[in-house]
C-alpha cells in the first residue's frame, strides 16, 4: 500500500484523538480522605494565560512550633519566618523545696544546685522520745475504741481508693483497648484505600505504557515508511539519471546517423552522377577518365 500524505495526518489525527481520551487532567484525578503516604499535591500554576501542572511537596504545607523563653512561635513550611503566636511571662523565679538531714532547704529554680540554703534546721524538727512524758506517750498510742466512724472510714480510704484506683485503670485500658481497636479498624481503611489508589496508579501506569507502546509501533511506521520513501527517491532519482544516459546516447546515436545518412546520400548521389555521365558518354567509356 502506498503510503500518502493523506494517509499519514489521518494516523497523526487518530493518534491525537486516543491520547486525548486517556490522558487526565488535574481535575480528573481520585481523591483520597487523608495525606497517608502522599509526598506530593498535583497542582496548576498560571503564567500568564498559559496552565502548567506542576508537583507541589507537602513540606510546603507543613505547620511547625516551637517555645523560646517567652513566646511561642509558628511557621508554615520549612523555609517560612517564624511568626509569634503568643508571648507569656517569665515564671522561673519561683522557689523550690527539699529536705535532706539537714533540715528544709530552698533555693530559686533558676539558680544551680550550689545554691540551696537552710530554711528550717534539723534540729528543730527532732522530736526525741525521752523528752515525753508517759501520759504523752500513752497519748500518742492509737486505741481502737479512740476511733470514730469517721476516722475508721478514714482509715480504709486508702484501701477504698485503690480499689477505685483499679477500677478506673480497668476502665482506662478497656478505653485504650477500644481507640487502639478504632485505629486499627482505621489503619485498615486507609490501607484498603490506599491499595485502590495504588491500583489506580497501576491502571494509569498501563494506560500509559500501551500509549506509549503504540506511539513507538507509529514511530516505527513512520521510520519505515520514511525509509520506503528516501529508497523510491533514490530509485527514481537513478532511473531519472538512467533516462538522461540513454537519452544523451540515443542522441549523440542519431547525430552519426544523420552524419552516415549525409554521406550515403552524397555518395548515392556521386553514385547517380557518375552512372549518368557513363550513359551520356557511352562512346568514350574505356578512354582516360571514364
């Protein structure tokens, strides 16, 4: 079949027609409900009239924090300028507390361990058992029958408090239990869509590779019909200089023609000439000259 400028646009044209319809636009693309291995936002950018699509990083749309000593700070991004968000005052000169066999010690909390001073002395504190009376230290002995309901019900809240202890950690982990199952369920989720997408991607990635599969079966055409094309040229171009030769032949043939022509007719006419002389002059045939 031979190959024609007609031939080749209405390929070009069927080939535009199929890119058009596999291709996507920015618009076109799935939409997904978290950030979930997403490194990148599909965008377009404006220049002028022209639209480019372009990558956009999510780095770009990254918030971060941070404390000085007095403001809290913000920025969008890892190239913004930090922004103040707010400021507070200056709360490390409050005092601090311990004991030791010293007594009771205290210093600023700005200031560094050497620099703790007494506040109360541990002899001041001692409460020596030999300094009591026995009426005190009989005092000082706890009888059952001293205690009230309420001190006996003051003396089991530890124990009611624990047990209350217990039964709210039991109820914190059964809690934990349920959001770590919450997450799980979707964790889940976010993988079930992120194999849809990866899927999708797939699917684009094979629209892709068959576009472009066939868009090298058309380049191949094209070479080899560019190859037929330049061989027919070559062709013609030496059956043309082929056609010059035997027509250069042909003429340079029909000038000794004409030239033997010429000489047989000037010879057929010497001929003619001669013969007419001998019949006119019959009686002197045999004589010089004739």
């Amino acid at each position: 079949m031979e190959i024609t400028q007609e031939l080749v646009q209405e390929l070009a044209r069927q080939v535009k027609i199929l890119l058009a319809n596999e291709a996507q636009g920015v618009g076109e693309i799935t939409v997904v409900p978290s950030l979930d291995g997403i490194n990148s936002l599909p965008a377009l950018k404006m220049v002028g009239d022209d639209e480019y699509v372009v990558e956009a990083p999510l780095s770009l749309l990254k918030v971060h924090l941070r404390a000085t000593d007095n403001e809290i700070q913000w920025r969008l991004g890892d190239e913004a300028d930090w922004v103040t968000l707010t400021t507070f005052p200056d709360i490390t000169d409050i005092p601090e507390f311990r004991t030791n066999s010293e007594g009771i010690q205290w210093k600023y909390a700005k200031e560094d361990d050497t620099a703790w001073r007494e506040l109360i002395s541990i002899e001041l504190l001692k409460l020596k058992f030999t300094d009591l009376t026995a009426e005190q230290i009989d005092q000082l002995k706890l009888h059952f029958s001293d205690l009230t309901e309420e001190d006996i019900t003051l003396l089991q809240q530890p124990a009611l408090e624990a047990a209350q202890e217990t039964r709210e950690q039991h109820a914190r982990l059964e809690e934990a239990e349920s959001i770590r199952q919450q997450n799980e369920d979707l964790r889940k989720h976010s993988e079930s869509e992120r194999e849809e997408v990866e899927h999708a991607r797939n699917h684009a990635e094979s629209n892709r590779d068959a576009a472009e599969e066939e868009r090298t079966i058309n380049e191949e055409a094209r070479k080899v019909n560019k190859a037929i094309r330049r061989e027919s040229e070559e062709q013609r171009i030496t059956s043309e200089q082929l056609r010059n030769k035997a027509e250069t032949a042909r003429q340079e043939n029909e000038k000794v023609r004409q030239t033997n022509t010429a000489e047989a007719i000037q010879n057929v006419e010497a001929a003619t000439d001669r013969l007419n002389d001998l019949s006119d002059n019959r009686e002197y045939i045999g004589e010089d000259g004739f």
